[in-house]
C-alpha cells in the first residue's frame, strides 16, 4: 500500500467537499478552502489491466475462507457474497457461503427462509453435538452450498462470551468442511462484535466492500484496526484480500472523487472490478438466486465474474 491505511480515515478525504461543506452558502463560505482534484474522465476505467484466465481444477480443496466485512450496514457484503460465490462457482469452484449474520440475508437471497429452519449455523456454534455438516443446506447453484442463519445467532453473541476459546467458535465449525471446498465465503453482520471477530479468526483474508459514497471510508481505519488485532492476537496469517468499490456511479463527480481517493490511499489492494449500481441487484434478491443466473447477460453478473477472476488471481 503506498499509504499506511491507518490514515485512511484521513487522507482520501483531504480537500473533498463533504455534504455539511456543500450546504454551506457563498455568504458564509469563509477564505477559499483547497478544492478536490478534479476528476473528468471515469477513474475506474483508467486502472484496466488483464485479468489472467482461471486455470481448470481436477481436484478440490483446501477451502480458501475469506470474510466480507465492513461495520457499515447496506454497502453490499451480502449482495457480494452470494454473487463473488455463484461466480466462483461458474468457474468450476466448490464454494461454501456461511450466513455469520442474524438478519439471516444472505440465506434469503438464495430463497430459504431462515424462519422456517430447525438448525442453522447457531446450532453448529453453540451445540457440541451438531456439526456444521447437519446444517449445511444445497443452493440453487451448482457446486455452491449454504450455511444458514437466523435471528438464533443474535443470542450466541452474548452466549459465546462465556466460553473457552469464544473467538475460535466459527473457526471450529469450518475446519472439517474446508477439504471438499474452494472458497468459503463468510457475509459479516454489520458489526465490529464478537461475531465478526469469529469471522475473522477462521478467515484466510478479509474482502471490504466499501460504497462510493463520502462517509464510506469513515469506518474503514477502525475495521483495519480491527484486522491488524486479530492478525496480532488471534490469526496471523489473516490479510486484506482486496477492497471492492460498490454501488459505483460513474455519471456522479462525486462516486468518481471517491473512487480516486480509495485508490490513492489502498493503491492494488483495490479490486480493479466495480460493482456498479443498478436496481438488477434488488430485483435479485427478491427472485432469491444470484445475478449470474437472474440476468446472465447483465453487466452485473459480468462485474461479479470478473471479481472472481481477480479473486482466483489473487488467492
Ligand atoms: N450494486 C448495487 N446497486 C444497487 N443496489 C445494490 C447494489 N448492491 C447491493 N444493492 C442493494 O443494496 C441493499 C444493501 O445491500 P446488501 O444487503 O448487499 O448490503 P450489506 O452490506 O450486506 O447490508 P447489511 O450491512 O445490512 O448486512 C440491498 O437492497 C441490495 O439489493
Ligand atoms: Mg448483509
């Protein structure tokens, strides 16, 4: 990284015109304050560079686990896991999707009803007895598995508190599944909590989707604060995989300012693929199954398959 990321919070701000500036009148506006650099031409079609081909696989595993973290809610972790998943999956991965969030999304998306579950990942966590192999349910795609939430887990939060090795519970879990797979792909609560740090226990790296918007990056310090406490304390082979501009929209100077800022403090460790936004997203999870097969075509689906690309590149 060309910036120590710890000034993330800072530095892709410097100069930018947040809301609370803009508000401001001319009348009020007081001696002239540094202006943004100018972005006129779409920063995020500047840094293309071929993404390799995924080679065939003819045998399978060790799984891969990465998390989708970010504290921040509704910047697009689930959307990104269930679509990163099916696209990994198109590629001829065994994918593992693990719902680490009671609001139970994730599984919703791929049109289970959490409600109606007698056992999910809660179980697996709190029940000494209940592997993650009896809740692990098969998802419309090929080749990609699921492990359910519901609001169940809310309770092992608090409940994990008083246990040995409370950080270690998740890891537990996924350690005898992680031979059959490729990737395991953790979607996180929106939630720096205990839950969270389960994930990144048993994480090999962390993907932070992050929205173009002005108070994205606000939380980011304190998440790759977060990271680097767990890589010390707890697992130290855990690193950021990648950070995934999403909701991207190129017409608006300000997405692009954004955008620009990211990559000038995160440098490579931004994906070059961007998620744009489109309504397509929504629809999908009302359809309960991901892009790549509700809208094939779609540059959305597109943008997911090139993210797994970089992704298999990356890994
Ligand atoms: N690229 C996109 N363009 C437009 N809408 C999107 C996009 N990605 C996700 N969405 C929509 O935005 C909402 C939030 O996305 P998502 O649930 O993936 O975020 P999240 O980070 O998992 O949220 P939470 O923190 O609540 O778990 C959803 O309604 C989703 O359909
Ligand atoms: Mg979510």
């Amino acid at each position: 990284m060309p910036t120590d990321p710890r000034d993330a919070d800072r530095l892709p701000f410097e100069g930018m015109e947040g809301p609370a500036k803009r508000r401001r009148s001319r009348k009020d506006a007081g001696p002239a304050e540094p202006r943004a650099r100018a972005v006129s031409t779409d920063p995020a079609r500047e840094r293309v560079r071929p993404i390799p081909d995924p080679v065939t696989l003819h045998s399978h595993g060790p799984a891969r686990v990465l998390a989708l973290c970010n504290q921040k809610g509704g910047v697009g972790k689930t959307t990104s896991t269930i679509n990163l998943g099916a696209a990994l999956a198109e590629f001829g991965r065994r994918v593992l999707l693990v719902d680490f969030d009671p609001q139970g999304a994730l599984s919703v998306g791929l049109g289970v009803y959490p409600h109606q579950l007698d056992m999910t990942i809660y179980n697996a966590l709190m029940e000494r007895r209940t592997t993650g192999e009896d809740v692990l349910l098969k998802t419309g795609v090929a080749g990609m598995d699921l492990l359910p939430s519901n609001i169940d887990l809310s309770a092992a939060e608090v409940q994990l508190v008083g246990e040995v090795a409370r950080e270690q519970a998740l890891a537990r879990v996924l350690g005898p599944l992680l031979p059959r797979y490729d990737y395991v792909l953790i979607d996180c609560q929106p939630s720096l909590g205990l839950l969270t740090i389960n994930a990144l226990t048993a994480a090999h790296g962390v993907i932070v989707p992050l929205e173009c918007e002005f108070f994205s990056l606000r939380g980011v310090a304190l998440l790759l604060d977060t990271i680097e406490k767990v890589q010390e304390r707890l697992n130290p082979e855990l690193r950021v995989e990648g950070i995934l501009a999403t909701m991207y929209d190129a017409r608006t100077l300000h997405a692009r300012e954004v955008f620009s800022r990211v990559v000038d403090a995160f440098g490579d460790k931004v994906f070059q693929t961007i998620i744009a936004r489109t309504v397509r997203f929504p629809e999908t999870t009302v359809a309960g199954e991901p892009i790549t097969s509700w809208a094939p075509q779609s540059p959305g689906a597109t943008a997911y398959r090139d993210l797994a690309r970089e992704v298999l590149a990356r890994s």
